[in-house]
C-alpha cells in the first residue's frame, strides 16, 4: 500500500514519516494481520482488494457487516 515500512522482527514494524496509503490488492496470511490489513484499506485512498479472508472469518465472523454498521464502505465479493 505504498507505506514506508521496515519489520524489525516479528514483533515490531517501524514507520517512517507521514504516507498516504494507496489502495492495491492484499491478501491476508493470518487473523491479525488481516484486521490490520482491512483497517489500512479502509484508509487508504481508492478500492482495495483484500484476498485469503477466510483467516479473517477464523476471528471475527461477519466482520463486512460489522465495518458496515459503522459507516465503512465494504463488500464481500464470492465467486
């Protein structure tokens, strides 16, 4: 997403100055990772695509209409 990012170690990413994060397509590798992932597409500036979502349904199920009772623009494409 065009981030100025370095991962240091498992547990720690440092992010230098201030980026304007840009939609891309992504694709979750686990529960964590992915809600981050949904948070930086829901601010970053065009449609992101988010991919492997069902590691994210493992954690938080229905989590499209819980972004979407709070005003987010999302939408879970099947198929």
């Amino acid at each position: 997403m065009y981030a100025n990012a370095v991962v240091c170690d498992p547990h720690r990413v440092v992010v230098v100055g201030s980026a304007q994060l840009r939609a891309m397509p992504v694709s979750s590798p686990d529960i964590r990772a992915g809600k981050a992932l949904i948070g930086a597409a829901l601010c970053a500036e065009g449609v992101s695509e988010v991919n492997n979502i069902q590691m994210i349904d493992r954690g938080c199920e229905r989590i499209e209409e819980k972004l979407q009772s709070l005003g987010a623009r999302v939408e879970r494409i099947t198929g």
